[in-house]
C-alpha cells in the first residue's frame, strides 16, 4: 500500500465516494485497483445501513423481564410515571435495536470480506 493509497483510506469515511477527494488523491484512485475495491466496500456498507431504515423486527414479548432479571433490577418493569420517562425508555430501547443490528450487519458485512 502506498502512502497516496493510505491517505485515500483515510478520507473515504468522511466523503461520499471517491469524487469528493482532492484532485491528486482522486487521480490515484482512478487508476488503483485497491482504493477502488476499498470505495465499493463503503458504498456497499453505505447502502446495507440505508437499508436497515426499512428492517422493523419486533423485540420477543419477554424481553424486558429477561433484561430486568439478568440486570436484578426488577424496578425496570415497573411503568414509567410521566410522559419524559416513556420516551427515555423508548430512546433507550431504539438505541439498543439499533446497536444490535449494527453488530449483526457488522458481522455479516466482516464475513463477506
């Protein structure tokens, strides 16, 4: 790997695709086999996470009690009093989704590597 491969490397996360590099880095990766397999990947994991928008799966109906057991905090199932603790439980139950599908996704798109 060159240093004008690593540099590319170092940039395609923050960019689009390789059309928003600057003009010398974006010259190189025209004519790099290996910065242009390493842009198809962040398109194809671009386009997964984009998919995962549409993915809705439903949590098993015992998943609360099983968390609050293994965490011995049975208080977890008691119903949120106001209307701000229901959408904190709500938040915090998104954001366990969504981490769980990034670890899944993550896996698969590690695999197919």
């Amino acid at each position: 790997m060159t240093a004008r491969c690593w540099v590319v490397r170092m940039q395609l996360p923050s960019g689009d695709d390789l059309g928003s590099l600057p003009t010398p880095l974006r010259a190189h990766a025209a004519s790099c086999l290996r910065c242009q397999a390493e842009a198809a990947r962040y398109r194809s994991m671009r386009r997964r996470l984009e998919g995962l928008a549409s993915v809705v799966e439903m949590a098993p109906s015992d998943l609360a009690g099983g968390v609050a057991a293994a965490l011995d905090m049975p208080e977890l199932l008691e119903a949120p009093k106001t209307g701000a603790a229901r959408a904190a439980v709500a938040a915090a139950a998104g954001a366990a989704i969504v981490a769980g599908a990034a670890v899944l996704l993550g896996r698969r798109f590690i695999k197919a590597a």
